[in-house]
C-alpha cells in the first residue's frame, strides 16, 4: 500500500470547489468547439474560398461596376452646376482657401460649358455629358463627396482601398473576400484596362487578404480594350485533357505538402489559382468575343465611331462580364482628366470618348433587367477648384466633389449633398470616402464594420475605423 497517501489521505472537495477547478476545462471544451468550426470554415474556404457565398442581410445589389475616371474630373464642369460661379468669374475667391494645397490657384473661373436641366427629375447636367444627362432619372448625384488628400497616388489608393497612407486591400478584393463569385470558372473581380500609375497594381491588390481576391487585370491604359486580354489564356501546345492530368498531379503533389508542413495561404492559393485559370481558358475568351453581340448594341456602345470605340468596348465587356456573375468590375479611362491647363479643350476630348458609353452601358443594363441589382458607380480621384490655375485649368481639389451611382438600390433622380456657391467645399450632407464604401458595402448587404480581416494581430476593414452608411440615398 502507497505510504505517502496513509501519510496524506485525499482531502474531501465540496460541490463548489469541484465546479470551480472544473470550469478552466469547461472553457477548454467550449474553445475547442469554436476552434472547429473555424477550423472547418477556414477548409471550406481554402477549398473553394470564391463560393458564392450569402450576405449578412438582403442585399439592394448583387455586383458592382465602377467607372473610373483617372485624373480627377471637374465637378463644376459635370454635374454640380454653380451659377454664382459664372456671375462672378474672374473675381477672387470671397473666403480662405484651404491651408494645404496642392499648388497655387487664382480667381473664379466659370464653366466654359452650359448645363440643361434633364428628365423628369430636372437635374443640371454639363453640355459635356448630353446622354449621361438623359439618363438623370436613374442617377443619384453625390455632390457633397470629400477625401483626404489632393495627390493622385495618395487620393487613388484611398478611393480604392479606404487608406491614403498605407498599403491596403483593394474595394473589389473586400467585396469579393465577403460575397464570393456566381461564376466559379470566371475570377470574383477583374479590371480592365487599368491604369500602372499613381499606384499601380495597389489599386487591385488583395494586399494581406489571400491572393484569389486580387482583380484580374485584362491589359493595362496603355494597351487598346481590343487588344487587351489576360496573359497566356490559351494553350495551343498542351490538349485539354493532358493539361487536366498535370494539374492533378500538380494538386496531389501540393495538397500531400499541405498535410505536412500545416496551413499555408500562399501555397492554398497557388492550388486555387491554377484550377481558376484552368477553367478560365474556356470562359474568359467568350465572354471577350463581342461578335455576337448585334450590331444595334455595338453601334450603342459606339463601337462605329473612332472617338468612342475602345472606351465604348470596356463598357461592353463590363456587362458582359458583370451579366455572367463577376462581382466586381472596373473599367478606367487612364490617364486623361488631370487638367492644369487645357481645361475646355481636354475635358471636352475626354467626356465625347465616355458619355456614348457610359450612357449605353446604363440603358443596356436597364433594358436587360441588370440595373435593378448592378451598382454602377463614376468618378475621380477627386475633383477640381473652382478656381482658375495656368489661365485655362484647375488644380486637384479633394474638399468638395461628385461622384454618382446608379441602380443597384439607391434612389434615382436625385442630388444628395452640395458644395458652398462656387462648389469649394461640401457644405451640406458631406460623404466621405468611408462613407461612401460603407454604403457600397451596405447595397451588397455586408456590414461595413463587421467585414473584417485579423493581420499583424489587429482587425481591418476597407472603413478603417470609420465610415457611416449614407441611408438617405438607398430606396
């Protein structure tokens, strides 16, 4: 018989005492359990992490596809008519201008262009943009935009990642991390024609986010829409089949180094990418072949006009695209809209290359019964001042701005916010840009605050630790 335990017999634990030392284990269990179902989630996701997958509530919109205008558009030149501005052109500035500026400006300077009242709504559109102007009933005007910073790179990467300082995931990286893809042979989110500068490859970057939700670049500005197209998407050298058995192999080879060296996001997402480009090898060509398309839309689009035939032709393969399930969808038109000078001869190039267009583009989803859950959004970096630089130009101005969205469940025909008199600051209903993708985030029926990503032992979102759904714009 043991003589330590006749030496020192067990001592009686109460009831209590039991309950206490044994809730440590209790909590151990529970941990465990939720270890699991993590465990669980981060499998399914890793073995298929563009699953279509449902939004926290029901959603106003389904995709997105975003019309970037890379410069800096003239808000006063476009859709925030300013009549003070004309009345008083040539004459100073009557209140400070901000302390921090991106360079020296003079006096007012007027629109060159008029701006007509369109549609049902009565809405002032620049004689700049007479078929966006026509379809003003379905458009909701933000006026009162604002962001951070007046350079390109910085303002660029705020608009399209929320952060002007750091390197961030992209909008259409967020979104598609959140929602998934409906078209698992065709990538979440694909750019076209997207710009390399101001920010690069920044501007689509998945950043820290796995790289599947990285936008798919289909070429670059400097290449023609027609001529773009994603690296290597044929095989004429390997069949089909043969190409199916290596990448099997490939897969067992990957998935056995998985099993041994333990999760590993770069080497899951390698997997992932070759099967997705794969099966792109059949889809993303069709999608791009526009032959089928009847000449009344291509004329639509102005494919028949030398002026608008490669802005004309992103549009068109954006709904293409957005039509066969790609969640998010960029087009640019890079890099055009920064007038210092040059303003009424530029700016009038540059809107007769997009209006026909972007036009089209809304009333084709329309007509297509796409616009009801298809968020098209338009804009700049930022806008531009009111006030004249080198005679006949702007500076960049990130105090008071537009952009506009429509379908996708915002309220068409209307103007939210506005800028002062002479369209210098927001002033009244101010949006800014956290603003802004929380309620892009909303429409798709993800909570902006809750849509979240834990690196370097912190949360992040595309809000930061800011942002504000703009309810008053959504139906």
């Amino acid at each position: 018989m043991n003589q330590h335990w006749l030496a020192h017999p067990p001592r009686r634990v109460s009831r209590r005492e039991m309950l206490w030392r044994s809730s440590a284990g209790f909590a151990g269990v529970a941990m465990a359990g939720l270890l699991g179902q993590e465990a669980r989630a981060s499998a399914g996701t890793s073995a298929n992490p563009l699953t279509n997958r449902p939004p926290l509530f029901t959603p106003k919109a389904k995709r997105v596809i975003f019309l970037f205008m890379h410069g800096g558009p003239s808000q006063v030149d476009t859709f925030d008519y300013k009549p003070l501005l004309a009345r008083d052109h040539g004459k100073p500035l009557p209140f400070a201008k901000p302390r921090i500026v991106s360079s020296a400006t003079g006096n007012l300077l007027k629109s060159p262009w008029e701006f007509r009242n369109y549609g049902q709504s009565g809405i002032p559109v620049s004689d700049l943009f007479p078929n966006v102007g026509r379809c003003a009933d379905d458009i909701c005007f933000i006026n009162g935009l604002w962001c951070s910073n007046s350079r390109h790179g910085a303002a660029l990467l705020e608009l399209h990642t929320g952060s002007d300082t750091f390197i961030r995931p992209s909008m259409g990286s967020w979104i598609t991390y959140g929602l998934g893809t409906e078209n698992q042979n065709l990538p979440g989110f694909i750019t076209i024609c997207p710009t390399l500068g101001h920010g690069g490859v920044n501007a689509w970057s998945s950043s820290f986010l796995p790289a599947v939700y990285q936008g798919t670049p289909i070429g670059y500005s400097s290449v023609p829409s027609d001529q773009a197209k994603i690296p290597f998407i044929g095989n004429t050298d390997t069949p089909r089949q043969m190409q199916r058995l290596e990448l099997d192999l490939l897969r067992e080879l990957n998935e056995e180094r998985l099993r041994t060296t333990g999760p590993d996001s770069a080497l899951e997402a390698r997997i992932n990418s070759f099967e997705l480009a794969f099966r792109m090898q059949m889809s993303v060509p069709e999608v791009q072949d526009i032959s089928g398309e009847s000449e009344v839309t291509q004329k639509l689009y102005g494919l028949d006009d030398p002026k608008t035939r490669n802005f004309g032709r992103q549009c068109l393969m954006a709904r293409r695209f957005a039509e066969r399930g790609v969640r998010f969808v960029q087009v640019t038109h890079s890099y055009k809209w920064d007038q210092h000078g040059n303003l009424q001869k530029d700016h009038a190039k540059n809107a007769a290359e997009v209006d026909q267009p972007i036009a089209a583009l809304l009333l084709d989803l329309k007509h297509r019964g796409l616009l009801d859950d298809t968020l098209v959004m338009w804009g700049g970096e930022f806008g531009r001042t009111p006030t004249a630089q080198g005679g006949d130009g702007r500076d960049h101005h990130p105090q008071g701005y537009t952009m506009w969205l429509a379908g996708g469940g915002v309220k068409p025909g209307i103007r939210y916010g506005a800028t002062d008199d002479y369209g210098y600051y927001a002033v009244k209903d101010k949006v800014h840009m956290h603003d802004l993708h929380a309620t892009i985030l909303h429409l798709l029926g993800l909570d902006h605050e809750r849509l979240t990503y834990r690196f370097a032992g912190r949360d992040f979102r595309l809000t930061d630790v800011a942002g504000h759904v703009v309810n008053d714009i959504i139906a």
